[in-house]
C-alpha cells in the first residue's frame, strides 16, 4: 500500500463547499453585529431624547414650586384676569411670569421665562390641586411636537409664608388645568 504525505504538498487548496460555508459563517457575523451595532445607537438616541424632555419637565416644576413655596396672597385663576403683584401662567405650552413692576397684565404679555432655546420644539402643561389650605399638588407633563405627553413630573408644595399668615389660598376645588398662578413674593421667594 502506498502512503500518502500529510504535508503541504498533498493539500493544493479549499474545496467549494469549505469556502461557501466560511463566507456563511463571515455574513452571519456581520449581520449580527451590525445590527447590535445600529441598534445600540437608535437606543443611545431615544435615550438621549428622554433626557431632554425630563430636564425640561423638572426644571420647570422645580421653579414653578420654588416660585409659588414662599408666596402669598395665592390664587388660581383661569382665563385672562391676571390682577395680582406677580403671575405666573402657561400659554401655548408655555411658562409665562410677570411681576408687579410691568404693569397691568394681560394674557401674552409677561416674560416667556425660558424661550425657544429651552423647549425644543416641546410644550408644557401644569395641573395644579390645593388642599389642606396650605398645600399644592403641582404636576407638570411634557408634550412632543405631536401633542402626546412624553414626561410627567409631580411635587406637592407645601406653601410657608401661608400657613404662617393664617390665609389660605384660594382656588377651585379640584385640579385646575393650565391655572394662572396669582400671588405676591413673600420672604425667601426667587
């Protein structure tokens, strides 16, 4: 019987078959990686995107309750009657401020206190609640361009110079949707 060499010399080359399921394996690989790859991008961007609508809904609860904490005098009003030292009101999903040394206030006059810049292309809404006289229940959501509420963010604002002064504030029963806020600044207020 004849022996065969095992060098390099007996082996001339890969057979069809050996190449075909090599360059199978390869575009399987690359599939599967490229698509973990565009996917942990698309994740990267929602994410993105999330935190930007949250920064803008707690910014605007955190000022809007550090605004109204040391308030007095504090109304929730609707419509266009804003008579008060200072107000603080949403307009086409937006936070409005005004205070006493502007004059009489009307609907769309005020500072839009944060601007373009801030919303990116969002709109908010408040819902405001009191209760026990010197508590408010605040919730502010977050809207995307389409309207749908993409972040919503809660706080109860226990109101200081109010319990202090014995007056309680004044406001429908129930939530309020989009109220204007009415008051005068009280010690402490920013």
């Amino acid at each position: 019987m004849r022996r065969r060499s095992r060098g390099p010399a007996a082996r001339r080359g890969w057979t069809l078959v050996e190449v075909s399921v090599v360059l199978l394996l390869l575009v399987l690989v690359v599939a599967l990686a490229g698509g973990m790859i565009l996917s942990g991008g698309n994740l990267l961007g929602r994410s993105a995107q999330l935190g930007e609508e949250k920064r803008i809904g707690d910014a605007a609860c955190q000022w809007l309750s550090g605004k109204l904490r040391y308030a007095t005098e504090l109304r929730l009003a609707g419509g266009g009657d804003l008579s008060a030292p200072e107000a603080v009101w949403v307009e086409d999903g937006r936070l409005w401020y005004r205070n006493s040394g502007e004059g009489d206030p009307q609907p769309g006059q005020g500072i839009d206190y944060y601007g373009d810049a801030f919303y990116q292309g969002r709109t908010l809404s408040v819902t405001a609640a009191l209760h026990d006289q010197h508590y408010l229940d605040l919730a502010v959501r977050v809207h995307r361009a389409g309207g749908e509420v993409c972040y919503t963010t809660r706080t109860t604002v226990k109101l200081l110079n109010l319990e202090i002064g014995g007056v309680p504030a004044e406001g429908p029963a129930g939530e309020s949707e989009d109220p204007a806020f009415l008051f005068a600044s009280g010690q402490g207020a920013s």
